[in-house]
C-alpha cells in the first residue's frame, strides 16, 4: 500500500460498559453467529427452488454454522443504536479506525446484475494468519496475500438467492475484481438505521473459546477511543484510568504500547444531544478525528 492511496476508515461497535472494558482487558473481540443475533434471517437466503433440469437449487443453511461475522457501524450518532445496543445509552460506543485502500464497488460481471446487487467494500491493511474469506495469488512468486475486507451492509426488501458461489476472483486485464455472495451482506430494509458494515470470519480463521463464546484477536491495536452514553454513570477519568491499565504495555500476548502523544493513546470522551436534532455528538470526538485526519493517521 503506498502513501498515494493510503485511507483510514472509521467504524464502531456499541456495546455496554462492562464488554468494553473486557473487550479492552483481553484485546480480543467477539464472533457474532447468525443464531445469536435478535435478527432471525442473518445469512439465510431465499428458499431453494426447482432448477429446469430438475434439480434444486443450492440451500444455505450450513453457512449459518460455518460462518460468524464482526459488525461495525459507519457512525456514533444514532440514538436509536445506542439504545439498542449501548445499554439504553448508559454503555459506550468503540472506535476503531483501520488503514484502508480505496473504498470499492463489486462488479457484477460474473452474475446476472438484477439478482446480485452490486456493494461497496474495503481492503483493510490489516495482518492476520488465518483465512480471511478473500486472498490472492502473485501470477509470479505465486505468494498468496490474505485480505481483511470490510462490506458495506446492502439493504433491500427480498432475501438474496444462493447460487453456491460463496466468493471468487475474477481476472478483467489487470484488474482483478472480487466478489462474495450477498446473502451474507443483505438485511431487510427496517434494519437501515444501523449503518453496518461487518467484516466475514469463517470458522476456520484463529479463534478463541470462552464460556461458549468464540472471539477473535487482532484487531483492538486499531481502537482509538471510546465514547460514553449519555446516561452512562462512570466517568471520563475512571474510564481513562482503567483503559490505561489494560492497554499499557503487553496484555494476554498481544502487546499494544501507546505513548503520551494524543495519536496513540485511546482518547475517552461523552456523547450528549445535538442543539436541535435527534443524533448524538462528542465535540472532543470530532476533533480528535480532525486532528488524525490532519497527520494522517
């Protein structure tokens, strides 16, 4: 990635107080599976039908086994997704900010346009071992680079029909263009409001196992600051203090070293009411993201 089409993107997840801090304590995040999210239809696609040769079309239901997901949203400021999610506002809302190439749109070359709506997606420079559901292959050294990819939810009326192509690259000259099956992107229009953008992991990807829970590693070095609810009844400088003393230094292996310079320290900050709208905002939040977006980082 050079300089020239280095972006950062900004997502956050809403979440009560206490997963924060556990979150933070051990530098790991939580796998979601489509049978613990309160939206029953989460990677489950139209019904199968029956093909003109007689067969049946593909069913999807292992992918809801086989396949978690970690969901972000695209902004803080939504009352509803603090209510919903963030302990009726008296948790907080993470931020994490990840280096990125260019935002992406899917080409719908390889299937029919009407049946597989086109998306917007990110590259994440992000570093993992595991399988990352996207990788490509160097035509010369034959090295295979794994990619973080972070998809933009598509919303729609109708569930997305399985074709039992789960992804794939395709070659157009030198460009070569990736898609994933929708059915893993797409909820019903009345979820809009949560602005979602999720990152796929398979089962296969390096995971961790507690209380049957399943969590994953590598992505707490790019949190840069945590924001209060409104109604949250812990302070800035207790949340500071106990962040500080699970982010410094090394922790559970995965060592996160942050200086005393405002860049690389988990800023903390509160939400409040906007002066006439409904949203939310942290003054200090948006002018911490100016100052990054200054220096470029």
């Amino acid at each position: 990635m050079t300089e020239e089409n280095k972006e950062f993107i900004n997502a956050y997840i809403f979440m009560t107080y206490e997963n924060m801090l556990k979150t933070l304590e051990k530098g790991r995040l939580k796998v979601l599976f489509p049978e613990e999210c309160n939206d029953p239809f989460e990677f489950m696609s139209a019904p199968p039908t029956k093909l003109p040769d007689g067969y049946t079309s593909f069913d999807s239901n292992y992918l809801r086994k086989e396949y978690g997901f970690l969901s972000f949203s695209k902004t803080y400021k939504s009352p509803t997704m603090w209510a919903h999610y963030a302990d009726n506002h008296k948790g907080c809302c993470v931020h994490f900010r990840f280096p990125s190439l260019p935002e992406q749109n899917s080409s719908c070359r390889i299937l029919a346009p009407q049946e597989n709506p086109p998306y917007k997606y990110r590259q994440l420079r992000v570093e993992h071992e595991g399988e990352c559901f996207a990788s490509t292959q160097s035509s010369k050294t034959h090295e295979i680079t794994k990619h973080v990819i972070l998809y933009d939810v598509l919303y729609q009326k109708e569930r997305a029909e399985f074709d039992g192509i789960l992804s794939g690259h395709t070659a157009y000259g030198n460009k070569l263009e990736f898609r994933i099956n929708t059915i893993f992107i797409t909820k019903d229009k009345s979820w809009e409001y949560e602005h979602e953008q999720r990152i796929i992991i398979p089962t296969s990807f390096p995971t961790e196992v507690e209380d049957n829970l399943i969590f994953v590693r590598g992505f707490n070095p790019y949190i840069k600051s945590v924001m209060l609810g409104m109604h949250c009844p812990y302070s800035e400088g207790l949340t500071q203090s106990l962040i500080n003393a699970f982010t410094l230094g090394e922790k559970n292996g995965t060592k996160i070293t942050y200086s005393s310079k405002k860049c690389n320290c988990i800023s903390v900050s509160r939400v409040k009411p906007t002066s006439n709208t409904f949203e939310v905002i942290s003054d200090e939040h948006e002018d911490f993201l100016k100052f990054l977006n200054e220096i470029g980082k």
